[in-house]
C-alpha cells in the first residue's frame, strides 16, 4: 500500500450506493449518491485562546472557520485536535455534528459530519476506537460507519507517529514505533469485509510543521 502525501487535505468522492458487481442495471437500484471527504491536520488545535503549542488569537479560528465553510466537505477526518470544545470553534456546531477519539490528550483525532447527511438518508455509526494504534503513549484510531440505502462506508481516521522521515539513527526510535503500528492498520483493514465500500482514511503528521498535511488509502471492493 502506497501512502502519498499532499500539503493539503485530500477530497475524494465515493460511490456509497454503487452495486458490488457489474450488473445489469434494476428501476429498483437506488441512485448513486457522492459524498465529499477530506482530512485536516489542524496542528495542535487548543480550544483556548492564546493557549497550547501553537498559540492563536480569535482571528485565526475565524480563518479556520472560513476555510472549513469553503471546503465544505460531508466529512472532514481531522488530527491534532484538543478536545470537542477547540474542534466546535472550527466545525460550527449547527452544521457539523463531531466524533472525537476517546482517549485524552493534545493531539486527538476525529471525524466533523454535516448534520444535513441525515436528510440525504445518510446515518452515522460509531464503532470502537482503534486502541491498538498506541504503542507507547500514541493516538488511537477513530472508526466510523456511514450507512444509506442499507449499503455501508467504513471509515477509519489514523494520526500515525512522527519522526519516521529517514533511516538516520536520530529517527530510530520513531521508526521502531511507525513499524509497531502498521500491524494493527493492515489487521483492520484486512478485517473489513469484501463488500462494496471498504477505506481508511489516514493522516499523517506533517513532516514541514505546517499543519496541513494527509493521506488517503482505500481498499477495493471484491466481487
């Protein structure tokens, strides 16, 4: 599996209610319906002002806010996120509902859903959180299933561990840990039944420091 990079988060339009197999098409078949994805290192994300690593002022939630209303994605899989609270200032709360990783920390994950998925018969399942991923001290996994016209998306959103940008002896102990994790990523993905709509959605931390930095994998479906 090949994990490319992008200095921004990556859209990908899905298919939620393709059939499985080539088939003749049925005046019964639902109508495809495309969702928009996109993931987002939010980079250390404090829900205070002037608080946390990076310190922001009002005007840089706004910003953040902005963007979040251009991109205007269905799902948006975010990192680096403090708790609910600092994900609510960027995600407005009456129009994206917010899933966050259980465990407590700085930099957590999560998932923001439009609220409006709902009309569009789009329902959301959360599902346990990939505890496995923390091989020391690391982030867990955040797992979601969107389901519509009885088919179902799997969604998992990773942060995996920094560090690893070389073979350099500095990076060893951040490699060793990379490596730990890739186990339960492949176990989970190899879980996922052979049915029409199996991704994971993947962020990695960024190695520039700038914030803004994702990964998309997806897993095809089998006939």
């Amino acid at each position: 599996m090949r994990w490319p990079q992008s200095p921004l988060g990556i859209i990908v339009a899905l298919a939620l209610a393709a059939p499985c197999a080539a088939a003749s098409p049925r005046a019964d078949q639902p109508r495809e319906l495309t969702l928009k994805l996109a993931t987002w290192n939010l980079y250390w994300l404090d829900s205070d002002l002037g608080d946390g690593e990076v310190r922001r002022a009002e005007r840089d939630y706004q910003r953040l806010r902005r963007y979040a209303r251009r991109l205007d994605a269905d799902v948006v899989a975010f990192q680096e996120v403090e708790d609910e609270r600092a994900a609510r200032r960027v995600f407005e709360p009456d129009r994206y509902a917010v899933v966050l990783e259980r465990r407590q920390g700085e930099q957590r994950v999560g998932f923001a859903y439009k609220r409006a998925l709902a009309a569009r018969g789009v329902s959301v399942r959360r599902n346990p959180d990939l505890e496995a991923l923390d091989v020391g001290g690391l982030r867990h996994g955040v797992d979601i299933t969107l389901v519509a016209s009885g088919r179902e998306l799997r969604l998992l959103n990773v942060h995996l561990k920094a560090g690893c940008y070389s073979d350099a002896a500095r990076d060893a102990r951040a490699c060793r840990k990379l490596k730990a994790q890739l186990g339960p990523l492949e176990r989970w993905i190899d879980a996922r039944p052979s049915r029409c709509s199996a991704t994971s959605t993947a962020g990695f931390p960024p190695a520039t420091g700038s914030g803004a930095s994702s990964t998309t994998a997806s897993r095809p479906a089998s006939s």
